[in-house]
C-alpha cells in the first residue's frame, strides 16, 4: 500500500488546486476576449488584476473549444484541459507546482477523455517523477490498473484500482475547479463593452 504521507500529499494538492482558484468570483480577476452575437467567440484569456495569466482558450458561440491552459499564481503551468463543443476530449493533464520558481514542473496526472468521460489510458506520477498508476478506461468505467508505491514497489491488483479511482477522483476535482474559475469569469459580451 502507498504510505499515509503520500496519501496526505495526493489530498493537500489536489486542494490546493481547488483552493488555488477559489477566487473563482473574484474581482481579482481581468477576463478578456472577443464577442459574437452576445456571446464568447474567439480568443479568451484570464489574468489577475495585476496581469498575470491565469488561463488562456477559445470559444465557439460561447462554447470552449480546443485547448484551455491553466498557470499558477506564480505563472507555472498547472493544467491542460481541451474542448470539443464545451466537452472535455482530448489528453487532459496536470502538473505539480514546480519546487523551485522557473523549474519545470513534473506531471501528475494524465488523462484520456472522450465525449466527455475518460476512456482509455490515464497515468499518474508521484512528485519525484517515478510513476504511480496506470490504468485503462473505458466510457469512464475502470478496466484495468497498475500502481506502484511511493518507493517503487508495484502494489496488488486491489490497491492499484483504489489508488487509480482516488486519483481519478482528484484528477476531477481539480478539472471542475478550473472550469468554475472559467465558467465564474467570462469575457463581457454586452453592448457596453468598448
């Protein structure tokens, strides 16, 4: 089984994730993009107040599309989430913060995403880069797992599928988290805009 401490690792960040947007409605941030018809269509950028990028995408008639890249507040990368008609499809994925700034930060969790749902292979890492689970999906149901523990030992079948649903789980969490932020903080598409 994987140590209490990186259990405690995996729920600290994924918070940390969720709590590191929690702002979401905050005038703390500038969103910025085109209009059509009174609705999101094009470009589309989230900046804090004091103009560091948050999040960046595309709309299409007020749906997100393609890819949407999310930074930290120290402007480290910390996700990638595409869009198919505002729906998840494509690899999402997530990074740790790095451990010292201009570092490149290590993977955590990876992601196949269809219409959706996850479906086929998501792979998690631990912070020190070795991995942690690979597993395979299939219409967001769990088909197989593999895991290993924080010192590298490959765990048993029954482990690794807990391990893999609990990070799916957080994997989630810090995708809803991101989405709310977007969601939170549209470009204005009223007649008042200059």
């Amino acid at each position: 089984m994987v140590g209490q401490k990186a259990r405690l690792t995996v729920a600290v960040v994924a918070a940390g994730f969720a709590t590191g947007f929690a702002g979401a409605q905050s005038p703390a941030y500038v969103a910025d993009g085109n209009c059509r018809d009174g609705l999101a269509h094009g470009r589309y950028e989230l900046r804090t107040a004091s103009g560091s990028l948050r999040a960046t995408g595309a709309f299409n008639h007020g749906r997100r599309t393609g890819s949407f890249i999310f930074w930290d507040a120290a402007g480290a990368r910390v996700a990638h989430i595409p869009y198919d008609d505002d729906v998840r499809n494509g690899t999402l994925a997530t990074w740790y913060p790095p451990r010292t700034a201009g570092a490149d930060p290590a993977h955590r969790f990876e992601s196949a995403f269809r219409h959706g749902v996850r479906d086929g292979l998501t792979r998690t890492w631990y912070r020190d880069g070795h991995r942690r689970t690979e597993a395979e999906f299939a219409g967001g149901e769990l088909v197989a797992a593999a895991g290993w523990s924080d010192a590298g030992a490959k765990l048993p079948e029954r482990a690794a599928h807990e391990i893999v649903e609990r990070d799916a789980r957080d994997a989630s969490a810090v995708y809803d988290a991101l989405e709310i932020l977007v969601r939170a903080n549209p470009p204005r598409c009223d007649s008042t805009r200059p």
